[in-house]
C-alpha cells in the first residue's frame, strides 16, 4: 500500500477492525518512511456477470431499486427493502464466488422477497423469470399457494368462515 502522503512503497498496519456489517476491513496504517497515518477501507471484490457479458460490481442499492419497482403500491416498508438487500448481499457474498451471474442475483432476491410480500414477488418473478402467457402466473400463483396455504396479504380483511357460501346461496 503506498502512502498517500510521500508515496513511499511500504506501510504498517497499527489497527484493524470490521465495519458494515463485516463486509469491509478498516484498518489503520502507519507509512515508515514519513510516519503519517492513514486509514484504508478493504471490501472483497463481488462481480456480477450480465447477460451481455459484462462484469460490473454487485450493488445492493441495485437490487434495493428493482424490488423497489416490485413492491410498488405495496403495504412494504424503506426499511424492509434495506433488510431484504442485506439479505440478499450475504447470500451471494457466502457462495464464496468472486462472480456471479445476473440469474444467481435474482435466485437470492426472490426467496426473501417472497417472504415479504407476495403480490411484490409475483411481480417480480413475472419479470424476472420472462412469463409469456396466463399459463405461467397460473403455475407460480398455484405454487405459492402450495407453499403459503390459507396465505393472505397484509391489508386484506379475512374473510368470514362460510362467507363464500352466504355469497353463493344470497
């Protein structure tokens, strides 16, 4: 690392500490030749691979923008988006993969996304994975109630038992 400072070569490492939540390395350094001190910030490189092939740096604030669009009109919170970006980020990051691709991305935001809101996963599957026709909301709707059975979104009322029969015999 060289010295900002005199630009000499070398330099000493006096402390070390994590920050972000682990994702980065923060250490203090000490050059020998001019005995300035100055900080450093060390974060394993995460690339994503695009479906054009190029490589750019992983961004939670990307993955945070496209759920964003997904849970537009939604009953979901800033903060359960950063949570979900989070999430998604160490779920990548413990692939223990320096580069991965655009369809792993998306595979670690829909279970977390799924979690959180429904309708916002549906919408963001449907994007996500290229739905061509009814057939394939039909299949993902069917699957979801498979995996949430008796699921209801927050903000719906519940139904009363026997509501659809009163419905059906009035």
């Amino acid at each position: 690392m060289h010295c900002p400072f005199c630009r000499h070569s070398d330099s000493r490492v006096v402390d070390s500490r994590t920050a972000d939540d682990g994702a980065t390395i923060r250490r203090r350094r000490q050059c020998p030749h001019c005995s300035r001190r100055f900080t450093t910030l060390e974060t394993a490189a995460l690339m994503v691979i695009k479906r054009s092939g190029v490589t750019e740096p992983f961004s939670r604030d990307k993955v945070i923008t496209g759920v964003r669009k997904a849970c537009q009109g939604r009953p979901v919170t800033e903060d359960a988006l950063a949570q979900l970006g989070q999430r998604v980020e160490e779920a990548v990051r413990a692939t223990g993969s320096a580069e991965l691709s655009t369809h792993d991305v998306g595979l670690a935001i829909l279970g977390p996304l799924r979690e959180l809101d429904l309708v916002a996963y549906l919408r963001f599957a449907s994007v996500y994975q290229a739905f061509d026709s009814l057939e394939d909301f039909e299949a993902a709707i069917a699957e979801l109630r498979e995996g949430f059975p008796g699921a209801r979104q927050p903000g719906r009322p519940e139904k009363a038992p026997g509501a659809d029969r009163a419905a059906a015999a009035g």
